[in-house]
C-alpha cells in the first residue's frame, strides 16, 4: 500500500513539473540598418548621446512655462489616472493568479443551545477546518500566472506610451498656441497699417487724386486682416481649450513663456538605431507583452483536456456534552472524457488569438518605423523650408517698401502694391506657421522614438515555480 502511494507520488510530481503548451520565444524582428530618411549630416552627434530619446523632456523643452504645464499634466491628466488604474486592475488579477498556487483553508465555527425545561438544558458546538489545494498538473495555474503577469507589463506599457503622447500633445499644442499668438499679432499689425494705408487712400480720393476703386481695394484689404485677427483669436481660445483638457482642469487661460521665436529646442539629432526602437518604444514592448500573455493562455487551454488533481481534508472537533474529534482526508482526480469537441476548440481560438496578437505586434513594429520615418524627414524638411520662407519674407519686406515708394510716385498701379502688401502678409503668417511646424517635427520625433517617459514602480518578471 504504502508503496504504491510512493509511485502515486512521484508520478503527481512528474506530471506537475510539465506545462503544456507553446513557450514564449520572440518574434523575428525585421532587419534595418539604419532609417531611409537619414541623411550623412544628421548622423553626426549635436550632443552626447546617442539618440534625441535619450533626453529627459525637461532637457527637451526649455522654456520653463512648458515645462511647469507639462508636470501638470503629468500630475492631473485623466487618461493618465484610467492607464494607472488598469496597472492596479492588472496587478490585483495577478494576485489572484497566484493564489491559485497554495491551498485554501476556511474555519467553520458552529454553536447550538437547547432548553426543553429549567432543569434540561443542552448545547453543542463544532469547530471545524477544511482544505483545498488543486495540484498543478500540466502547468495550468503556472500558464495563467504568465498570463497575468505579463498582462500587468503590458498595462504598465501602455502607461508608458500615454505618458510619451502627453507630454508631446502638451508641447505641440503649447507651441501651437505660441504661433496662434504670432499670427493673431502679426494680422493686428497688419490691420493697424491696412486702416492708415485706407485713410490715405480715403484723402486722396476726396482730394480727387484717386478713384473709388482704390477706396474699395484698400477696404477689402483691411477687412481680410480684420477677419484673419478673429480667425487667429478663436483658433487661440480653442487651443487653450485643448490644453486645459490635457492639464486636467477646466478650460482656462494658459500663461505664456517664450515666444515661437525664443524657442530653444536642440538641433537635429542622432536617432539611433533601429533594432534599439523595439526595445525602447512602449507601445511596441506593450504588444509583446500582450503576445506573450496570449501564447501562455494557449497552455491554460490545452491543460484543460488532461485530468486535474484536488486534494482535500476536513479537520475539526464536534462539542455535545463529550469532544469528538474528526480528520477526513481525500484526492479527486477529475479526468475529460467526451465534451464533443468544446476543450479543443477552446485551444483553437486562444491560438487564433494569439495569430492575431502577433500580428498586431508586427504592426506595432512597422508603425513605429513609420513614425520615426515621416518625423526624420519632416525635421530635415520643415528645417530647409523655414530657411526659405525667411528669404521669401525678406524679399516681401523689401518688395513692399519699394512698391510703396513706387506708388506715390505715380510709377505703378495701387492695385499692383495691394498685391506686393498681401504677399507680404502671406509671408509673414507662412514664416510663423513653419517655424511651428518645424519646432512640432523635433517634438513628433521625440515621441516616435519613444523618449521622455518616467518608468512606473516595475513588478518582478519571474515566473512562479
């Protein structure tokens, strides 16, 4: 007897040191040398380091104003308050997983008191324990508990990955709101000259020098800086607007720091490597994480078509005027046996899960290789473009203070310096407008790369024996 409950033995710890089931390994990454968008300039080190993502986003952003609404937003922002508490979701069903490794004792405490009459009076009482420990045949609890806990690093991932979006929305939109200040000054200027550009138009019209015609060109030049002035003011409120949100505060008035024009951001920077942006980019490391959580619920599914091992025992002492103790012991094995094919096609779909988990982590990849190809080259060419809407409004400037001589010597027409003045303008608001754009690229870079996180308290990555 004792003999066979030693092979039993051995045979229960056999089959519990196996987990069924695929393990892990890392999908192939694509192979890239270096980014397409590169050119030999820019692989050159402005500073030391080896990637733009490598700076803190205080190191990034030094206008303090910036700096001061970024933490802000780090503090108060909503979505990042829902990312943290998926972390707690995530970390409480973790422990739940791992409960299910050691046995569940529960206490029962029962009392009774009978009293036919004064004289006959009875009770009793029990005091009982009992326990449940389902072994690990087959690696089932292991698989869920690699479940959970990579599901927990994929949650603190995807904290990660709105924390990088955050600070770039606040930088974008702060800038943004910088250039609609820019414009909204530069169509108020542009106002304030077009109105005593129309009353010297307006005097020499009631001199009889000039037609009506000149009149009305000079009203419908005032009225389109006019309307250009609102355009600017309402895209300023409704910026605000969109920072208050991300602030986490009501809408409000966003103080201001340094103007587009003061603005210190570094210059083009090495990128680093591809193969670095796998390992770096959280919403990439997110979709491994969740890939492999789901290729270790493949395990939990196939461990359900094999037999399960409960062991049991009740423990307790029964009080009825004598103590009576009790002690009863007992093994279960609950074994499949037809269930028309439902446990395998329980297998099926959670590997059908896991095909498209991977599929969404090679979309990750390539998304990410993207975004950093479209922000490289939007640096590189935002960079070229600002150098030439500078000469464009130079030569504006020049062209307008020409015309206007020009005009009042009767050598040309007003409607031809009506035409050199909306250049002019035009100019100035495109100038504005790149100069954003440009500042935006570095920051849309930063993000691409994946810079500018603060990492949560990280949770332990072994797996449970």
């Amino acid at each position: 007897m004792i003999r066979n409950i030693r092979f039993f033995l051995v045979g229960v710890l056999f089959v519990a040191a196996c987990k069924v089931g695929p393990d892990y390994e890392r999908p192939v990454v694509p192979e890239q040398e270096g980014y397409r968008n590169v050119v030999p300039a820019d692989t050159t080190a402005v500073l030391p380091a080896d990637s733009i993502a490598d700076l803190a986003w205080w190191d990034l952003f030094q206008d303090t104003v910036l700096q001061n609404l970024i933490q802000i937003a780090l503090e108060n922002n909503r979505d990042l308050d829902v990312a943290l508490a998926r972390i707690a979701e995530a970390r409480a069903n973790l422990g739940i997983a791992r409960a299910d490794l050691y046995p569940e004792v529960n206490v029962i405490a029962s009392g009774a008191l009978n009293a036919n009459t004064e004289e006959d009076i009875s009770g009793s009482g029990l005091i009982a324990a009992d326990a449940f420990w389902q072994i690990d045949l087959w690696g089932k609890i292991r698989r869920s508990n690699e479940a959970a806990l990579n599901a927990l690093l994929a949650t603190e991932e995807a904290y990660r990955a709105v924390t990088i979006s955050l600070v770039a929305d606040v930088a974008s939109f702060y800038l943004l709101l910088r250039d609609f200040d820019n414009r909204q000054t530069i169509s108020e200027n542009t106002v304030a000259t077009r109105r005593e550009t129309l009353g010297i138009i307006q005097a020499r019209f009631n001199a009889g020098a000039v037609s009506e015609v000149d009149v009305n060109q000079a009203e419908i030049q005032l009225a389109e800086a006019e309307a250009a002035v609102e355009s600017f003011r309402r895209g300023r409120a409704q910026t605000e607007n969109t920072i208050s949100v991300l602030l986490g505060v009501p809408p409000m008035s966003i103080p201001r720091g340094l103007s587009l024009n003061q603005q210190i951001l570094p210059p083009e920077l090495p990128a680093g490597l591809p193969s670095e942006l796998v390992d770096r980019r959280p919403d990439v490391l997110q979709a491994e994480r969740q890939l492999h959580a789901q290729t270790a619920r493949i395990g939990v599914a196939e461990a359900l078509k094999y037999p399960s091992l409960t062991l049991s025992a009740d423990l307790g002492a029964s009080i009825a005027g004598t103590s009576i103790g009790f002690l009863d012991a007992a093994a279960d094995i609950f074994a499949p046996i037809f269930n028309a094919g439902r446990l395998q096609s329980g297998v099926d779909a959670e590997i059908a899960r896991t095909e498209q988990a991977l599929a969404r982590y090679e979309l990750a990849i390539l998304t990410a290789f993207r975004e950093v190809e479209d922000a490289m080259v939007a640096v590189r060419t935002y960079q070229a473009e600002y150098g030439s809407r500078l000469r464009q409004l130079e030569a504006a400037e020049n062209a307008e203070d020409l015309s206007w001589v020009r005009y009042n010597q009767g050598m040309t027409s007003y409607l031809e310096y009506l035409e050199v003045q909306r250049q002019l303008f035009s100019s100035e608001l495109t100038a504005s407008e790149t100069l954003q754009l440009r500042l935006t690229s570095l920051v849309q870079l930063y993000k691409a790369l994946g810079g500018g996180w603060n990492p949560v308290e990280p949770v332990e990555e072994a797996e449970p024996e």
